[in-house]
C-alpha cells in the first residue's frame, strides 16, 4: 500500500486505462480487478464503452441496470468484426505476446490440463487484446509457451499480412507493473511500475530479459474521485483485494 492506496487499486487504474480511448466497443474483461476497471473506465472517461453482465445483458454502470440485449449471435459479430476489446488471462506468456491457458508440460502428455484454447486465437486475430496477470512470475512470463492459444507478434508476422490485418495486442497489466510491445520488435518492454515496486524485482519475476527503461514512470495515482467510486460504488465487498492482497 502506499499513501493509503492498495496495489490492488493501482492494478484497477492500469486495467481502466486499457480501454481509453476504445469509443463505443464491447468491453470484456476477465478477472476481478479488470471487471472493476472495466467499470471504473465507464463511469469515468470512457462513457461510450459497452459492459455486459457476462452473459446476454448489456449494462451500465451500475450492474443492476440493464441497458440492452446482447444475444451470442450479436457478441459473435463484434469479436469478428474487430468491435471487443477482450483482456484475458495468462497462464504463460513469453516475450511476444503467445499466450497459454491450455496446458502445462508437452502436448503429448502434459503435467497439467487447463482451460483448454477456447476463443483465445480469435480474439487475438480479431480484436484488439489485453492481458491481466495478478502474480507476476517465472512461471507466467516464459521464454516460450507450452501451447499457443493467445497468438504472438512473432507468429503473426510468419504466417503473414492476411493474419496481421486485425492483430492489436495492447498491454499486460500485471500486480507489479504494466508492459506493452512499444518496441521495435514487438516484445514486451515495461510501461510503468506499480508505486513501491522495483525496476529489479520485475526482472527477477520475469524468466526473459525484459526492456526497461531508467526513466520509466509510476503506474499513474487514482483521483479521490475514481477511489470513492471503486470502494464505495463498483467494489464495495472487496473482491480486488482477494485477488491482489495489499
């Protein structure tokens, strides 16, 4: 905690800040602390931003407001047409953005099943796409994933223009810090580190060299009038900080 706001709040401010700047597009995050910044995001300079309650129900700010009907067939035609910006999460992710939630271990005989594939590769070729991560470790940031489900910028550019045409991965929002691909060869570099959290604790959590620059800046401070709005509107019951304890 620092200055009486938790990590858990600044990773809510990270993930909000994912989508400024999105216009009216289909918001949908996965996780505790995206959903909260999901939500902050709308309430705050992101207006135009479209949430669902996960199923079919388009709402607004307060959940228990219903806005619209978003059937499967509608949420289909907005992951292909580009119109959704998904941050899913990782269970490996190596320097260019592959993704892996479906096993762990060769793809023979694997140590441990996942999630499986599911949409991952759709979303990563069709919408622009973020990734949330609430342990930042070895064991997530790989030098080379078990399975690729999320597609990298490395395989997308091999398997050429026609895979590119959609292909926006955006950030990785991590506990302790936030990094994007802003470098010339599309791998990931850090964007900011969380208050408290040291440029030599990110690298020694990280199992590839990461680009980090001397100067890089602080996650940015909350307003009072974004934490009023998490603790007292959108996550009262504190289920940001089970899922990033202070």
């Amino acid at each position: 905690m620092t200055g009486g706001v938790t990590r858990a709040e600044y990773c809510v401010v990270a993930c909000a800040e994912a989508w400024r700047g999105d216009g009216e597009i289909l918001a949908a995050p996965m996780g505790a602390v995206p959903r909260v910044g999901a939500r902050l995001a709308r309430l705050t300079f992101a207006p135009e931003l479209l949430l669902t309650d996960g199923e079919a129900m388009i709402v607004g700010g307060d959940p228990e407001v219903v806005e619209g009907w978003l059937p499967y067939r509608a949420h289909l035609a907005l992951v292909t047409g580009g119109r959704r910006h998904v941050m899913m999460g990782a269970s490996q992710i190596d320097r260019y953005g592959n993704q892996n939630i479906s096993c762990i271990g060769g793809w023979k005989r694997p140590g441990r099943q996942l999630l499986g594939v599911r949409g991952a590769p759709v979303n990563t070729l069709n919408n622009p796409t973020s990734y949330w991560v609430p342990r930042h470790s070895r064991r997530v940031f790989v030098e080379r994933v078990d399975m690729v489900c999320g597609v990298g910028y490395d395989r997308v550019a091999a398997a050429g223009p026609a895979a590119a045409r959609f292909h926006d991965l955006r950030c990785v929002v991590t506990d302790l810090a936030v990094l994007d691909f802003a470098t010339p060869d599309r791998t990931l570099r850090v964007r900011s580190l969380h208050p408290g959290v040291t440029a030599e604790a990110v690298r020694e959590a990280t199992g590839f060299p990461l680009d980090i620059a001397a100067d890089v800046p602080c996650t940015r401070e909350p307003t009072p009038a974004e934490l009023r709005l998490i603790r007292e509107v959108i996550d009262p019951k504190g289920a940001r900080e089970r899922e990033v304890p202070s």
